[in-house]
C-alpha cells in the first residue's frame, strides 16, 4: 500500500466524517387542531356553516401539513444513519489498508496478494463513496417531492385588465385591502368581513350595497358564470360573497384567521352584477 493510495482512501473517508444532528421538524399540532375542532362548534349566527367549513379546512391543512412533517423528518433520519454507515465503511477500509502497510511482501506471490487487496481496497472505497452518493441523492429526490398545503399564490395584478368604470373602482378598491385582516362583522377600512369588503369596495366607487351577503345575493341582476366580468358579485354558498376580478380569480375576506387575499373562481357559484 502507497502513500498515495492511503490519501485516495483517507480522502474518500473524509466525506463522511462530520457529524450531522438529526432534526426533527413535528410541529405537536395536537392542542391547535383540538382548538379548531372545538372552535368549529361555535354557533355565530347565519354564517355558522360557513364558518364552521373554513375552520375544518385549516385543521384539514394542518394535518396534512403534519404528515408532510412526518414524512420530511423520517427522510431526514434515514440521511443521518446513510451519512454514518457510509462513514463506518469507509473507515473501515483505511484502517485495514494502514493495517496492510506493515506486511513485507518479499515473495512475487506476496507482492502479488499485496497488489490484489490494494485494488480491492480501492474499489470497495469506491463503491462505498458512490453508494452514499446514490442514497444522498435519492433522499433529496424524497424531500423535494414532499409538498405542504398552501392557498394557491396570487397572480399578477399587472396582467389584470380593469376597466374604468364603477365596477373597476370597485376592484382596484378591494385589492387595496390585501392583506387586512378578517373580523366577523367588521365594515373596513382596515378589517373585514366577507360581505364588509364587497360594500366597502363599492361604496369608494358611490354604489350602495345591502350590508349581508344574505341580502347582496339579491342586488343587481344575476349572470351566468361564462359571462362573469371584474366587479360582479361571486357566490360560492348562501353564506359567502367575493369580487371577481378577471383572469377567474376573485378578491376575498375569506374567513377567522385569514386575510383578504385573491383566491381562484369556483366551478360552482352563483354571481350578481350590481351595476350595469
């Protein structure tokens, strides 16, 4: 065994000798889910059911957001132990190769044996080194095909097209309000509630709306969904109302613990104009 050979195997073991912690990213969503399922039997009045289905669906979001939690830190664990075992192997075979180093070959058949384990060694490092490799890289794969449950990201409202009417007013009015958070029964400027935000948005375009969504379901004339432009009313149940904005995306208050934001249109809604 040369000096040289002795380097090639030491470097291939210094990959793996740092010592990574493993991680654990479980989040204990136990107290959070059990206070949305309790939160969820609140009767608030007429919109319970609609509130009631928001709240499931976050709980619905954080369990899955959980097992992806799950499934991330199991990844990360096998990663850790692939990590180690690659580095008790490689190790291996440099302390047999310095065992090695110390026996005379002074036979041809012993120089012969010697250049044997010599090529072994060097091939069993390497098979080690590509093996890490292949499992490093499969792990990667693993984390990257894991997805958390999010809203759908909002598009550019540079691309939206509003027209300079009331009913554009009323969008540009609404878009204002990104971001302000939702509170039952809140009017604005800077807290809403679903049907708050769509009179808020079309009073700064002088155009009065009934204060519920259980009674804007009955301003304006209704439209079928193929003819939906910015500014008309969308209804996805009785108990909710969002502004379309055009590209089949609408502004919304959606629900506790949400935030105004743009959302895409649903297959199933009942939609109003209120203004020619």
């Amino acid at each position: 065994m040369t000096d040289t050979d002795l380097e090639i195997l030491n470097r291939a073991h210094r990959l793996f000798t740092a010592r990574p912690q493993p991680v654990s990213v479980d989040a204990r969503l136990d107290r959070p889910i059990d206070l949305l399922e309790r939160t969820a039997q609140l009767d608030i009045g007429p919109g319970r059911e609609h509130y009631r289905q928001a709240v499931l669906a976050q709980r619905d979001r954080l369990m899955a957001n959980a097992r992806t939690d799950a499934a991330a830190t199991a990844l990360l664990a096998a990663a850790v132990a692939d990590h180690a075992r690659a580095g008790q192997q490689t190790r291996g075979v440099v302390a047999e190769a310095r065992a090695d180093a110390n026996v005379v070959a002074d036979t041809p058949l012993a120089q012969r044996e010697a250049m044997r384990r010599r090529a072994a060694r060097l091939r069993a490092q390497r098979a080690h080194v590509l093996a890490a490799r292949h499992r490093a890289r499969a792990h990667r794969a693993g984390l990257r095909r894991l997805r958390y449950r999010s809203r759908r990201r909002a598009p550019s409202l540079d691309r939206l097209r509003l027209p300079d009417t009331r009913a554009g007013l009323a969008v540009r009015a609404a878009l204002s309000r990104l971001g302000r958070p939702y509170v039952w029964g809140a009017i604005g400027p800077d807290r809403f509630d679903c049907s708050g935000l769509t009179q808020w948005a079309y009073a700064q375009a002088g155009v009065p709306l009934s204060r519920t969504t259980y009674t804007q379901i009955n301003d304006g004339i209704p439209v079928p969904r193929s003819q939906i432009r910015p500014g008309d009313l969308v209804f996805p149940n009785p108990g909710h109302v969002q502004l379309a904005i055009g590209d089949n995306m609408v502004v919304e208050a959606p629900h506790a613990g949400a935030s105004v934001r743009i959302s895409p249109l649903g297959a199933r809604v009942a939609i109003r104009r209120p203004v020619p």
